[in-house]
C-alpha cells in the first residue's frame, strides 16, 4: 500500500491551499491531494462570484479575508510575473435600513481596528457619491474605497494548484469513498479500489464536507445549499455602475457589474431556501424577487435582459454559516476546511495556511482561529456571522 504523510480530501481551493502551504512552510512529508473531478464543474470555487471583502463581523473572519486579500490583490508576488487573476478592487456597498444603524456601525469599527477602510455613509453622502441610485428607505450604508473587490476564481485556484504541484504535492484523480480510523486515521480507499495509508487527512471536500466527516463518525452540518446567479445585459446602465461596487441591498439581494454585464444573485429567506440542492436553474426569482428590488434601487435597471444564469452550490455550514476549520476533536491526524457558506474562496489561502500550521506545529501561528474549531458545534455555540451574502 502507497503511504501519504498527508492526505487531502478535495483539490479545489481550500485542499489545494493546504498542499500549497504546507510546502511553502517547510512541509517535508509526502502530499497527496485527491480530487474526484479534475474538471471541477460542480465545485464552489470556479462557480464562485470571486469577492473578496473586509466586511465581516467576527475578528476570525476578517483575519481570514486580509491573509487572502493580501495575496488575491498582488499575486505576481507570490506566483511570479506571468500571474494574473483580473483583480479589481471596487469595493462592497453594504445597505442598511433604521435598525442596522448600531449593526453598521459596531462592525465598522471592529473592522477599521482591523486595519479595514470601511466608510459610513448618510443617505445625503450616498446620493451624491452614486447618483445612479435610490436611498429611499436607507439609513445608512457602509464601504469601503480600498481592500476590496473581485477577481477570477478560477484562475486563483489554478495559480494555487499549479503551485502546489509544482512544490510536489502529488494529485490524484480518485474520489474517497472510506476512511480507515481508530484513535487515528490510518488510511483511505479510493473509489478504484486503492487503498492509500494516511499520516494525516485533511477534509476539504467543499458540499461533500458533511459526508467525508460521516466517514469517521463526525456529525458535521455541512452540505450544499443552492444558489442561483442571473447575467444581465443592461444597455442603459452608466459607466460609474459598470465601474462601480457590488451592491448589497437591504432585503438580501445583490449584484455587481462583470465585464459589460452585471451578476444578480440573492440570499434566500429560510421559507425561500430551495429545499432540494439540485442543477435546475429558477427563473421565477428574477423577475418576482430582485429585479422589482433592483430598480427600484436603481432606476436604470427597470430596462434590462436576462441573457443566462447558472446554478452554484454552497459549502453550507447549516449551524452558522461560517468556516469550520480545526482538529476532530478525538481523532488527533484529522483536519477540516469546511462550510465557508459564500466566503470560502476569499477564505481558503488563509485556510490552507492555518491548517498547514496545524499539522506541522500542533497550533496556529500566523492568526488564531480557534474560534471556528469544530468544538462549538458539540457545544452548541454558534459564531454567527451578520454579513452572510
Ligand atoms: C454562486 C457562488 C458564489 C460564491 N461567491 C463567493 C464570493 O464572492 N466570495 C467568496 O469568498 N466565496 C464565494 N463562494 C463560496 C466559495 O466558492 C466556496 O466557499 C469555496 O470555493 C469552497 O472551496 P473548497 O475548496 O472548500 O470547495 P470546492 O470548491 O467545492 O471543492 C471541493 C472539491 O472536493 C472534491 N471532492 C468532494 N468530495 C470528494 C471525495 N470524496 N473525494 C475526492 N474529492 C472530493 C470536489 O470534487 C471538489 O472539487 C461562492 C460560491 C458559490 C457557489
């Protein structure tokens, strides 16, 4: 049987990350990083809108999004001169009525403690600074000029991935199917009938998170959640829109512009959550739910086509949406990397990292995230995050 010191279920983002890291640290064990689709169509990270953001409300999450904007906002620097992922740092405009007037502004100011830039604005400010909009019920919003915005997905991962081969972590096109373990994990087989033994495995399964932590035991919330994204040709639209920030209007909706088009998508109420996480794509949501939002909004969006939209799963994480990232908490050589519900591919770099220091050191160097260790799950403690989009 082949021996791995490390193992990594999933070589999207987060895995990738965590062979990627794991070298660039010092790693000198063998890596491999086991990825059941080498196309990864149905994976989050190349379906993800690519944003990348300081606006959070917990300290963990906003260390997470600066260790990746860090490197998402200068990749030549950390992938050499030929790296490009389109990079623009055009901000999030975050809406809010009356009563999120103390929310906006307690996370603003945990935010700039944090080195963030987020800026408050009166309705008055708003309207002079997008004039193309309508604040009619907003009573404040928050934004920020510098570290933020969006980039390819894709492309990062790629960067990310070549990466981590190049430093000689080893892929293999399999899917995990079991995991051996007592006290420690000492092997996985594969779907072809291999069996490989494991010094380490880490989960980094994306939607499959949940069922590769059910092969050893572990009762993790964590599965996909649909989500729909429409794109939409708006000939009227001006150019400060086009050039503008995403916009995150107060009844869950959002859009932001991409390349001569603009991405509309919305956070579901819990009655709205699709019930089932399958391919169909639902028109009906545009026209009865964002798009009566968007103009109103924004005039000019009232003349606008849909030309296509695309089905996305979520890494949900059912408990409170955010990342699930630490030890198991009986199994010493078991990682997770999971349920980043809308916020994994700006968090996986950070990930991968924190996670490489985990089973390199026994403990986080570069940030704490203790925080987001699986433990409060048993303990039934929530970390919620407020600004979930
Ligand atoms: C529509 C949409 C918009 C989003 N927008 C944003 C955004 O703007 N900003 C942001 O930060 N995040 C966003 N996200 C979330 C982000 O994309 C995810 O959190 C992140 O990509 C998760 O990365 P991952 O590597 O954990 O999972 P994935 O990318 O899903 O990768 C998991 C991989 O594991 C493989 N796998 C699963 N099970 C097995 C197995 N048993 N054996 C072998 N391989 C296996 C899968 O094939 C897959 O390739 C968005 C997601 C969607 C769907």
């Amino acid at each position: 049987m082949k021996h791995f010191d490390v193992v990594i279920v999933g070589g999207a983002i987060v895995g990738s990350s965590t062979a990627y890291f794991l070298r660039k640290n010092g790693f000198k064990g063998s890596i491999a990083v086991i990825e059941k689709d080498p196309t990864y169509a149905k994976a989050c990270t190349p379906l993800s809108w690519g944003g990348v953001r300081k606006q959070f409300s917990t300290p963990e999450n906003i260390r997470l999004s600066t260790f990746g904007f860090n490197i998402i906002s200068d990749v030549k620097k950390e992938f050499g001169p030929e790296a490009d992922i389109s990079f623009r740092e055009t901000g999030y405009l975050v809406l809010g009525s009356e009563a999120s007037i103390p929310v906006l502004e307690e996370n603003a100011k945990l935010q700039r403690s944090m080195g963030a830039f987020t800026e408050l604005y009166s309705p008055a400010e708003l309207a002079r600074k997008f004039p193309h909009g309508n604040f009619e019920g907003i009573a404040m919003a928050s934004f920020a000029p510098k570290g933020e915005g969006w980039f390819d997905p894709y492309g990062l991962m790629n960067l990310v991935r070549k990466g981590a081969a190049a430093k000689g972590a080893t892929y293999i096109a399999d899917e995990v199917v079991a995991i051996e373990a007592g006290d420690k994990v000492s092997s996985v087989t594969l779907k072809s009938g291999e069996k490989l033994g494991a010094g380490a495995v880490v989960n980094a399964a994306g939607t499959a998170g949940g069922a590769v932590a059910a092969m050893v035991g572990f009762n993790l919330p964590v599965s996909a959640a649909k989500r729909f994204t429409y794109i939409v040709d708006c000939p009227a639209a001006p150019d400060a829109l086009r050039k503008g920030p995403a916009w995150f209007n107060t009844d869950g909706t959002y859009w932001r512009p991409e390349g001569r088009n603009f991405m509309f998508g919305f956070t579901p109420s819990e009655d709205e959550e699709p019930k089932v996480a399958d391919w169909e794509m639902e028109h009906h949501w545009f026209e009865e739910k964002i798009w009566p939002s968007a103009f109103e909004r924004v005039p000019v969006f009232e003349s606008l086509k849909v030309i296509s939209g695309y089905v996305g799963h979520y890494d949900y994480n059912w408990f409170d949406q955010n990342g699930v990232i630490g030890r198991h908490p009986a199994i010493e050589n078991f990682y997770f990397g999971n349920g980043f519900s809308g916020h994994g591919i700006q968090q996986g770099l950070a990930t991968g990292n924190a996670i490489s220091e985990l089973i390199m050191h026994g403990e986080y160097r570069t940030m704490d995230l203790k925080a987001l260790g699986v433990e409060r799950i048993a303990a039934n403690k929530p970390l919620f995050e407020k600004n979930i989009f």
